[in-house]
C-alpha cells in the first residue's frame, strides 16, 4: 500500500503543480491584461462621461443665460435702468413734440418711494413726473398712447382735462415711471468665471 499511496501522492503532486502553472498561466496572459483594459476603458469612459456632462452643463448654461436674456429684454421695457433716469424728462419731451403740444411743461415730484412694500421688488422704486401742456383731444389721445406703447413703458398714474372756452385745453398728468434702484451690468452677471 505504501507504493499505491505514494503514487496517488505524486499524481496528485504533479496534478496540483500542473494546474497550478495552468493557473498562472491563465492569469498573467489572460486575465492581467484584461484588468489592465478594463481600468484603461473605465478611465476613457469617465473623461467621455465628464466631458459630455460639462458640455451638456455649458448647453444648459447658454439656454439658461439666453432665457436670462429675454426676461431682461422683457423687464427693461417697463424699467429704467438708475443710469438713464436721468434722459426721461428730455425723452417725454420728444415725445410732446412729436405730438404737437404746446406749452409742455414738466418737473419731477417724487423722491424715491417702493413700488410695491414685497420684499421681492426692494430694487425697483417708481418716480413721478407731473406734466402738464395744452392740446386738443386727439393730440393728447397720441401723446398718452405714445407714453404707454413706447420702450421703456410710462404709466399715466393721473390726468386731469380742464376745458377752455376758446382754443385748446389745458391738461395735467402724473406718470409714473417704475426705476431700478441700482445700475446692472447684465453681462457682467451672467459671465461665468475660468
């Protein structure tokens, strides 16, 4: 038996050390690389990954920025920006001409004063003018609509007709004109930093 034992000991001797070189074998010509591919493709598919979200990220940021935009196109139509306040009165003014008012006559009546008490429009104010000019009905109907229709928008808070016996009347209106509190740079606030 102890001859049978000791052939069984070296078959199985051989078979382990065989399978064993089988197995290294298997590793380093097979498996080895293929880890090595798979980190390399993992690597690739991140940077395509992250690559694909910041462009997706800088669509997103354009359609964001140019919808931005458009409000702000939007918005400005109703609001003087701060700097150009001060070009209303002389703007009003073409517009009486254009009209064919006369004696057109205006002055600024208000401080700043909140448009509204919500805490979301704490930057835009309204100022008042009170104008004031004599003219006949249709003059006046193309002077307020001219007001209102125009770019940015003046609202006709009050007016006040008062009929003359002879020749044109007299009419006195208080505009209102919704002012942004301070100067933006537009594209300074949506420029994104490197």
């Amino acid at each position: 038996m102890s001859y049978l034992r000791k052939r069984v000991l070296i078959i199985f001797s051989i078979t382990s050390a065989v399978s064993l070189v089988v197995l290294l074998l298997f590793y380093f010509l097979v498996l080895a690389p293929a880890q090595k591919q798979l980190k390399a493709i993992k690597k690739e598919a991140a940077s395509i990954l992250s690559s694909e979200y910041i462009d997706a990220c800088k669509k997103e940021m354009a359609i964001k920025t140019n919808k931005c935009r458009e409000n702000m196109d939007y918005i400005s139509r109703f609001v003087v920006d701060a700097n150009s306040w001060i070009d209303m009165m002389p703007y009003i003014s073409a517009v009486a001409k254009k009209s064919e008012l006369s004696m057109f006559s205006g002055r600024d009546i208000s401080s700043d004063m909140y448009y509204n008490k919500d805490k979301d429009l704490k930057k835009i104010t309204t100022k008042q003018l009170t104008v004031s000019f004599d003219s006949d009905f249709g003059h006046f109907a193309e002077f307020a609509n001219a007001l209102e229709k125009g770019r940015p928008v003046v609202f006709i808070k009050e007016f006040e007709i008062q009929r003359a016996p002879v020749g044109k009347n007299e009419v006195k209106m208080d505009l209102q004109i919704l002012v942004s509190k301070e100067h933006y740079d537009f594209d300074k606030m949506i420029t994104l930093k490197k």
